[in-house]
C-alpha cells in the first residue's frame, strides 16, 4: 500500500516493465476488445477479398478464397 487519502487507497505493484498490470474491470475491457478486433464475419471476408483482387488484378494471382466458398 502506497497511501491512503480520503476514501482512496493507492497500491503499487512491483512487475517487470515489459509486463502490463491492469485492474480485472480493465484487463476484461481489454480482451473483449481484443476478441472483436480478432473476429472477422463473413461480410468482412467478401470485402477483404474484393479489394485483394482489384490489387492483384493483372498480376495473374488469385485472391484467397473465403470459408464456404470452396477454399481450404
């Protein structure tokens, strides 16, 4: 405990600096967000690969096919 003040209390944390220390409410904000971030729909997919051939077009490559679209 580093002090107390009011009705506030400080506490210190003594971790290696490449590691982060966050509150459970935080650290569970952050994962949430990192799960959406990592989730991609099917819609997205379409798009992504719409705009990975209009890139690609004239190279001779093909885009990636998407899930349920034939691809492996």
């Amino acid at each position: 405990m580093i002090e107390v003040k009011g009705g506030s209390v400080r506490l210190g944390v003594e971790a290696p600096t490449e590691m982060s220390v966050h509150r459970d409410e935080v650290f569970d904000r952050i994962m949430e967000e990192n799960r959406k971030a990592a989730t991609t729909t099917p819609d997205q997919m379409k798009l992504l690969n719409s705009r990975y051939a209009k890139k690609q077009k004239g190279s001779g490559d093909n885009p990636p096919k998407s899930p349920g679209e034939g691809g492996k």
